[in-house]
C-alpha cells in the first residue's frame, strides 16, 4: 500500500514559465483566454515537490465547547532560499507574506482550506533548511470582524446565522456559507455596536445546540441539532478488516467529564431554569452545569433544554474519544471513504476489548479530524462524541433504532 497522493497549493504571484504552464499572450495554446490549464501568473501554486511532512488539526474535543480554528502547518525543503522573503533571486519573492490562500488535499479530496498566518524558517550548520508554513482557517477571519447594532426578529438558528453572515459589514457570501435551517427559535434581544461577529454566531448555535465550524472547503457550516450526516449507511472499523476497516490506538474515556445532574440555563432578557436529576446527585453528589446568556425567544425553551440537559448527562459516559487510522496501510477506495468523513460525520466501531466477548458496537459523531502525512506514512486521528444520548428519530438508519438513540421531549 502507499500514501494517498498529497497536494499543496499555495496562493503565490509567480510570472516564471519554467516553474509553472502560464498563460502567454499570443501563443494559439497558451493565450487563450478563459482556459483552465494556462492561468495568469498570481494563483494557486503546486508546491507539493517541497514538502517534507503536513500536519493538519481541526474540531473540538468535547461537547460544550465552541470549535477552535483549523491549523495546518506545512514543513518544506527550502535548501534555494525559495521561501526567504528576503531573497530577491526566489520564484516567489514579494509572496512569501501573511494572509496566502493554502489548500492541501489527499486523493484529490480537499482536507483543509485556510490563509498562511506565519513563515518560520530554521537553518541549521549541514546546510539543511526548512520553512513553517503555519495556517490557520476562516475562523480567525470572523474573529477579527465586529457587528453593527441591529435588533433582529425572533426566527430559526439557520435563518439568523444567514442574516448576520449576510450584514453589509460582514458580505459573508452565499456561496461560502452550508447553513442547516436549526431548530431552536432565538429572539429579539438588541446586538450591540461592535459585538465580535464569532462570538455572536457561537452563542446563536448554543442556542441549539448545534455545531458552528469552517469545514474542510473553507466554508462556515452550522448543523442543527442532532443532524449528523451520513446515517444511511455510517463507515464501519472494526477489529475483522474483513467486515470493516481497520483502526489503532484506540481511547476510551469513562468518568465524570460530561457528568452534569443540576442545570441552570439563562437568556438573555428572559428567565433562568433549573433541571435537577435527584437520582444522579444522590450517588455522584452534586455535578452543575451552568449556562447563562442564551439568546432563546421563550422560557419554556429554556426548561426543556435544562430538563434535557439533565436527563441525557445524568450519568457517567463510556465514550470512545479517538482512535488513529493508518491510511497508507488501506487501498486506494478504501483511503477515499475516510477522507470523504467530515465533523458531523457518523461512524460505527465494532470492538471487542483484549478479544474478550462480548463485544462492544456503538455509532459514534466525528468531532475532530486530524492528519499527519509524511513521505512514508499518513495518519489520520479522529475524535468523536458519543450518539448514545441523541433523541430518537423516527425512520433515521442511526437515531431511529431505539438501542442507539433515546426517548425525550
């Protein structure tokens, strides 16, 4: 077996024809206009031939957190001084700055998409020498914009994240944008002058609580409550490679972490509810989870959301937290369905501990994706939260077998 074919491509304004087929004016192949083959000089440049290893991090490691920014950092052979940004001999001189576009993708699949923050370059005595290129995805593009005030009307999740993505002062366009219509409805309370635009759109997917990220085509995504994807037929690993795809390094968390039995929830201009689960307190001891300044249109939105709180975190988790797939050990079709996974994606594991029946089978949310690819290797890291508390959906291939999914409000 070998890696899934890598690609990087770095936003770079390159003009020499020996490094890249540009479009040549006047020539009956080069110039024409509007190919896709010749391009103008500033694009989206191939530097793959340079990279020594990738690393790439996206998601979130538990519920009740928002999601981070997306990083890759890209280590390239940089022996010529191509990436010194102070040699007026490289290809790319004038480019090497903050704020280029970074796509890299396996099999062709786009993993990550975001903006060089950083060029850290290392020398060392043997003459060898390497470059940093450190992103980091749209997310930090939100965090630096900030909201007019405006007193919005009470409406879906959905319909309010489009609406302050669609704001004169942030012109967030439609087609940068996969928006879930949301569940929950949240009200008019007034946005302040210069309220920081991610921060306002986190609190609108608690609300939820749904999950609020940039996805791997550089997008903002919302996906509503409890509408993970790919349910119709979830990707299996498991221990018998012949009924499913292999794993390694799997970890399980059991305790207290996600363990909640008293909690209080606010809005903001609204009431406060509180939930209880006596049973729970009685043996664990008092667990509080608090949560202020939800931006629900009703009360009774806020006991429901307690009441449901407390009845699906009333008890300690069994959760698989994460588990490494050695992609360049699979073949190529089987390398496309794990790079195809997505946050929100479900999966199903089938594990038998030290091979010790019986046998542990639960599906699982894809909350993180982490990659490391080098020459020789490529390691995918996925991390998950549990779908074990997700209400039951009716005729839904996961959340529609009462075994997976739970019976609540």
């Amino acid at each position: 077996m070998a890696i899934p074919n890598p690609k990087v491509l770095i936003g770079l304004d390159v003009s020499d024809s020996t490094l890249n087929p540009f479009f040549t004016l006047g020539d009956p192949v080069k110039g024409v206009l509007g190919n896709q083959t010749y391009p103008l000089g500033s694009t989206l440049f191939d530097v793959t031939f340079r990279v020594r290893d990738i690393r790439v991090t996206r998601g979130r490691s538990r519920d009740f957190s928002s999601f981070p920014a997306g990083e890759a950092v890209i280590t390239l052979n940089n022996q010529d001084r191509a990436f010194d940004p102070l040699y007026e001999a490289s290809p790319f001189y004038g480019s090497i700055i903050p704020r280029r576009e970074l796509k890299i993708f396996s099999n062709d699949e786009l993993i990550f998409t975001g903006w060089i923050d950083d060029w850290n370059l290392f020398y060392n005595k043997s003459g060898e020498s390497l470059v940093d290129a450190i992103a980091s995805d749209a997310t930090g593009i939100l965090a630096k914009q900030n909201l007019n005030a405006f007193t919005p009307s009470a409406q879906l999740t959905g319909a309010r994240i489009n609406e302050v993505l669609s704001r004169p002062e942030i012109d967030w366009g439609q087609f940068l944008r996969e928006i879930d219509a949301g569940v929950a409805q949240v009200g008019t309370q007034p946005v302040p002058d210069k309220t920081p635009v991610l921060q306002y759109l986190q609190n609108v997917a608690s609300a939820e609580p749904g999950a609020l990220f940039i996805n791997k085509s550089g997008n903002v995504e919302f996906v509503q409550k409890y509408a993970p994807n790919g349910t119709a037929s979830p990707l299996l690993f498991s221990q018998n490679t012949e009924e499913g795809l292999p794993f390694d390094n799997l970890q399980v968390v059991y305790g207290t972490e996600l363990l909640y039995n008293e909690v209080t929830i606010s809005r903001e201009g609204g009431g406060t509810a509180i939930a209880s689960a006596l049973d729970s307190q009685a043996t664990y001891g008092n667990r509080e989870l608090k949560i202020d300044g939800l931006l629900l249109s009703t009360d009774q939105q806020l006991v429901d959301l307690a009441v449901e709180y407390a009845t699906l975190y009333s008890e300690p988790e069994y959760r698989f937290d994460s588990f490494e797939v050695k992609m360049h050990k699979l073949d190529p079709a089987d390398q496309n369905r794990v790079l195809a996974l997505e946050i929100g994606s479900i999966v199903e594991i089938k594990f038998t501990p030290n091979d010790i029946p019986p046998a542990i089978d639960r599906y699982l949310e894809v909350i993180r994706i982490d990659h490391f690819i080098r020459l020789d290797e490529h390691i995918i890291t996925l991390g998950f939260r549990s779908v074990d508390t997700a209400p039951f959906t009716l005729d839904d291939a996961v959340f529609g077998r009462l075994d997976t999914a739970v019976l609540t409000k």
